[in-house]
C-alpha cells in the first residue's frame, strides 16, 4: 500500500569527493531538524546516512541519496554506479574491507560502514550488481502519536 | 566539565569557539581516529579526542551529535574545515599532548567514557 509521503528530497554524491564527504548527511540532518523530528532518531538515520555517503564517495563513480518521510518512518535509498559488491555476506562482515590508505587517513574503510547503518537503523537491504553498482534501502521508523491521526485505524477498545 | 577547564588542563589553543567554551560542558569522552568507531560507539553530548583533522571529524561530531572536538599532537584542520565547524558550532580545540596522555589526564578529572556500555 501506498504511504503517504510527507517530505521528499535527493541528494547528489559524487565519487572520490572526499572535500565533501558527510555534505549530504548533514544536509539531511539539518532537513530532519527543521522539521523537529526527536534529536536520537535524527542521530541514527545521520549515522547510517553519513556511513553510506561514505561508502559512495571511497567505492563508487558517483550516487544518490533519496529521503522519504511518511508518517511512520524515515526512508533512504542510497544508490550508486560503481563497481557493486561480489559477497554481501562477506562485506556485512565487521572488520572485513576493501579500502585504500587514502580512505583509511579519513577516518573510515575499516570494515564497520555497512555493519554500522544495519545497526543504526529499524530496516535494512542491500542489492548489488558487481560492476553496476549498489543500492541500499534503510528506515528508522517513527514513534506513532498516540491518537490516530487519520492514518490508522481508530483504537479499538 | 566545562571547555575552558578542558582548555586550561590540557593548554590547548582554542582553533574555534572561544566564546562557546564557557557554555558547553562535558561529562564524557570518545578518542579514536576511526569515525565509523565514533558513529558506532559514542553517545551524544561527549568530547571527541582525535588526531584525525580531515573534515569528516567535523561531520562525525555533527552527525553524532557531540560536543566539541579536542584534536591530540597539536594538530590543527585547514581553514575548509574550521569554516564548516564554525557553520555547525562545534568548537575546536588543539594541544600539544598525545592521545594517551590527553585521555589519562581527562580520565583523571573525572570524565567518563562515552562509550556503549
């Protein structure tokens, strides 16, 4: 079923930018914060936007990052072209990683980005086509208020 | 403990934020130079210890929620990133200690580790 769709924005990331790596969490983040969403669930989907921003600009020719918010949730599809990933299993593997010393001296490639958006977020999926590029599509979900507003059905009693 | 203790403790140069430091108080710590550790591990609030000076320190802190970002060996980020600090009002401090020493010291004056239980 379709959600309602509260709020909708795409950002651009580009590969190898690592003069802006972190532009577009912090974009996002300052959009959650405008719209005074609870400061711990901005901190989680930040965390897991600024770790997939990240991986975009060490491993990828370039991507996007697609926010949606709907009533129950914040949503992100981060999709890039690039050259995907061969074993999931194994890139979900903490400590596993591919990085270079430049990705290193920034503080990341250390095998923990897409561990740390699993854990960071209330859903998680990963598809990848090796020499194509990887898409990801997360969600922290949103505390529903406690009288029905519209969406759902009323409270049975 | 407030930054200006911080800063006389540790003697540290303020990079950014000389008139935040007597209103931002720390009660805990996070030192790593991995900031997928920071984004993992830390709780917001804390102080980030690091000798990383690249400008994803400054969007760790942001992301992450933390209070300032004490940088360790008198390291000091180039002016790009100083520039997004003072866009965020993350205050920036440097000293001339080590990492183990800065850590110890704090450690010493009662902060606590910021870390997952």
């Amino acid at each position: 079923m379709d959600e309602l769709v509260l709020y909708r924005e795409t950002f651009t990331i580009t590969g190898d930018d690592f003069e802006h790596g972190g532009d577009a969490a912090a974009a996002v983040k300052a959009v959650l914060k405008d719209l005074g969403l609870d400061p711990a669930i901005i901190r989680r989907l930040s965390i897991a936007n600024f770790e997939a921003e990240m991986n975009v600009i060490m491993y990828a020719d370039k991507g996007r990052m697609d926010l949606v918010i709907t009533p129950s949730a914040i949503r992100v599809v981060v999709a890039d072209r690039g050259p995907g990933i061969e074993d999931i299993d194994l890139a979900m593997q903490e400590g596993y990683s591919t990085a270079t010393a430049e990705m290193r001296a920034r503080g990341f490639g250390a095998g923990m980005g897409l561990p740390n958006i699993e854990r960071s977020t209330d859903s998680f999926e990963i598809e990848s086509v090796p020499g194509k590029g990887t898409t990801l599509r997360y969600s922290v979900s949103l505390p529903q208020a406690p009288k029905g507003q519209g969406q759902e059905a009323p409270e049975q009693r | 403990m407030k930054l200006t203790e911080i800063r006389r403790l540790l003697d540290c140069d303020v990079i950014y934020g000389e008139d935040l430091l007597d209103d931002t108080e720390v009660h805990s710590c996070f030192a790593a130079d991995l900031m997928s550790d920071v984004l993992a591990f830390s709780r917001s609030g804390a102080l980030l210890v690091t000798g990383l000076t690249s400008l994803q320190s400054v969007h760790t802190a942001d992301v992450a929620d933390l209070a300032a970002i004490l940088f360790v060996h008198d390291k000091r980020p180039g002016d790009p990133v100083v520039e997004v600090a003072r866009h965020k009002k993350i205050p920036l401090l440097t000293t001339r200690r080590l990492m183990f020493e800065t850590c110890g010291l704090l450690f010493g004056h009662g902060l606590q580790t910021a870390g997952k239980e």
